[in-house]
C-alpha cells in the first residue's frame, strides 16, 4: 500500500485514489497531492505518481516461526519432547566431538601476528629474571609441590592468560640455607610436575644441560598427550645458582610452527645475569 505522509502531524495517509488532498488526521493539506503533481506531468499516470512521490509500506502478514508453525500447536508436552531431542543430540555430539573442543577452544594455534608485533619485556623476581614476551605475564602464585613443603623460604609464580594458544610461566624459588638446591633434583622435579598433571599421558622428553657458565642449567625439550585429544610440546628451562632456582616453561600445540618460533624467541630472551640463554 501506498501513504501519502502529512508534514504537520506525520500520519501516513492511505494513497488510494487520485483524490486524497488532506491529511485524515489532522485536515491539513498534504503536500506533493496528485492534482498538484498532474500539472507538473501532464501525461503521468496515477501509479506513476504514487511510485514517485508516495511511502510504499508492505503490509503482507510475516510468516509465522517455526516455533508457532510446530510446537506451539503441539502443546506443552510437544515442546518438551522437542526440547528432550535437542538435549540428547546435543550429549551424543559432545561424546564425539568432545577431544575437538578442548583442542580448539583450549589450544588453539598462536597468532601469526605474534611474530611481528613488538614483545614485553620484563625483569621479575627478588632474583631478577629478565624476559620477552608477546603476552603479558602477571603474577601467578600457587601451593608449592610437596617436594619443596619446608624447604623454600620465598617463592613466585608468572604466567600469561590461558587460551592464547600458548602457556608460558616463570616459577622462582629461593631455598633455605640449610636446603641443598640441587640441579639434578630440580630436574626431576619438573618432569614430575608434568606426569602429576590430570589429563597427561605419552610423555617423551630429553634433557641437554647447558654450557658450563655461573649458573647451572638444564634444558628440557618433548610432548605429551592432553586428555586423549591434542599433542602438545614443551620446553622446561631450569636454573640454579646458589639457593636460588628459576623455572621457565612453555607448552604449545606439537602441530603449530609458529608456537615452535614463538616459544625458541622467548627462551632466547631469558636473562639471569651474567647467564645469557641461547636454543
């Protein structure tokens, strides 16, 4: 339907024939009438006219939605049973794309962009570690392992936010003066950490130590399995000076290449002074 608008009052008057002159709401002359447009187009039509100047407003009735189209007319009970199907196929598709799930949503590959954007870097720590990153990491802390329960008299934890695609955390401790901080055992210890973690199986890796400097180190390189459903790599940095031992560490998706770049730049960037790491 065609409407001729009224510019005083804004009612939409009803264009249905050649003759509508006032506004049916408030009897003002409308503007742009037929007669006044005719003598402006002499040899115009009516639908020419009403296509020109008028408002058209399609007055079809919407179809109804499938919910008024198929469960309203079935009743409460037809709702119900539908809503129970929806349920039960939304169950048999979390049974079988459940491991696609934790593989996307909890390790998704790392941004592209990481390799070209600027990185932070930030010196953290009593015993101060300086380190780059292309996320930020922010204070963390957590119960220490058993192992280290009476044998740490200072501790803190970093660790970027999870989902990123990309885990990265740096754990310090400093021991007791009576604690032998050991290398070897601080090297069991992170691989320990690793087996007692839920959802790891399949576990491979390899230790190199680093080359002899002021600072003893040890680098752990291999993968495991997350809950049956993605191989993820990791790198364990661990160092030890005195009563002093820092742990830096890196879990990224095995099939990710960039994760593989990303974690070697960040490892390359940790500093203890005068300890410079190079992979």
């Amino acid at each position: 339907m065609y409407y001729l608008r009224c510019q005083h009052c804004g009612h939409n008057n009803a264009l249905r024939s050649e003759f509508l002159t006032f506004c049916e709401h408030c009897a003002k002359k409308l503007p742009n009438t037929f007669a006044g447009w005719k003598q402006k187009n002499p040899e115009g039509e009516f639908e020419a006219y009403q296509q020109e100047t008028a408002v058209y407003i399609d007055e079809t009735p919407p179809k109804p939605g499938w919910v008024q189209q198929y469960l309203w007319p079935a009743g409460r009970r037809g709702v119900m049973l539908v809503l129970g199907l929806v349920f039960a196929l939304v169950a048999v598709a979390g049974t079988y794309f459940g491991k696609e799930a934790v593989l996307t949503w909890f390790f998704p590959k790392v941004a592209k962009s990481w390799m070209y954007t600027s990185w932070e870097t930030v010196t953290i720590g009593r015993q101060a570690l300086e380190i780059s990153s292309p996320v930020h990491l922010r204070v963390s802390d957590k119960a220490l392992p058993e192992d280290l329960n009476g044998m740490v008299e200072y501790a803190k934890s970093y660790a970027n936010q999870q989902g990123t695609g990309m885990q990265i955390t740096v754990d310090m401790f400093s021991f007791k003066e009576t604690v032998s901080n050991n290398l070897e055992e601080a090297n069991n210890l992170a691989i320990k950490g690793i087996q007692g973690e839920p959802g790891v199986s399949e576990l491979q890796y390899e230790s190199n130590p680093m080359p002899q400097t002021e600072i003893q180190g040890i680098m752990q390189e291999g993968s495991y399995l997350y809950k049956n459903a993605v191989k993820l790599s990791f790198y364990n940095l661990i160092m030890v000076k005195g009563q002093h031992r820092w742990l830096v560490s890196i879990r990224y998706r095995t099939d990710d290449n960039n994760g593989q770049e990303v974690a070697k730049r960040v490892f390359n960037s940790v500093k203890v002074k005068p300890l410079i790491v190079k992979l």
